[in-house]
C-alpha cells in the first residue's frame, strides 16, 4: 500500500525541489539586472516628460522628481532604487 504512494510522492518532491531551488535562480532578476531596468524606465519616463514639455504641457516641478514618484523609484549613489527592493542588499553592496 505504502509502495502506491511513493511514485507520485516522489515526484512531488522532485518537482518541488526543482521548483524552489534551480528553477527559480533562474527566473529571479539580479540586483545589477534590476538597476539596468530601473535606469531604462527613468530614461523613458524623461524622454517622455521632455515631449511634454516640448509639446506646451503645463507641467510643475521637477520632470525628475515627477518620474521617481510615479515609478516608485529613488537615487541612491547614482544609481535609481525601488522602495519595493530590498534594502538589506543596497546596505550591503554599499558597505563593501
């Protein structure tokens, strides 16, 4: 009896190791990867705000500062952060 359940068992584990381990390595974004993504979203939301402004839109404030709020995002030695990454990364690639 115990022999019936230990295939689809086994299988769970497998699937759920794979899952939880080199599947999802390779799925989740590197810090580096996700700071590339962040400078391409600011440089589109400038390029943006630059049309704006260029086409008479009655735009106040700082296009910078603007596009940071809308995307959640804010600059840290040079580079654009989200306030949804994790901070214990930043502290540590900063104090290295």
């Amino acid at each position: 009896m115990a022999s019936r359940y230990l295939g689809p068992v086994l299988v769970a584990t497998v699937g759920w190791w794979a899952w939880t381990g080199p599947i999802h390595d390779m799925r989740e974004e590197t810090v580096q990867e996700e700071l590339a993504d962040h400078a391409r979203t600011m440089s589109l939301c400038l390029r943006g705000e630059a049309f704006a402004a260029g086409a008479g839109a009655n735009l106040e404030g700082d296009p910078e500062s603007r596009c940071a709020s809308r995307h959640g995002l804010y600059r840290y030695q040079g580079q654009w952060w989200s306030y949804d990454q994790n901070r214990a990364v930043r502290y540590r690639r900063s104090s290295t």
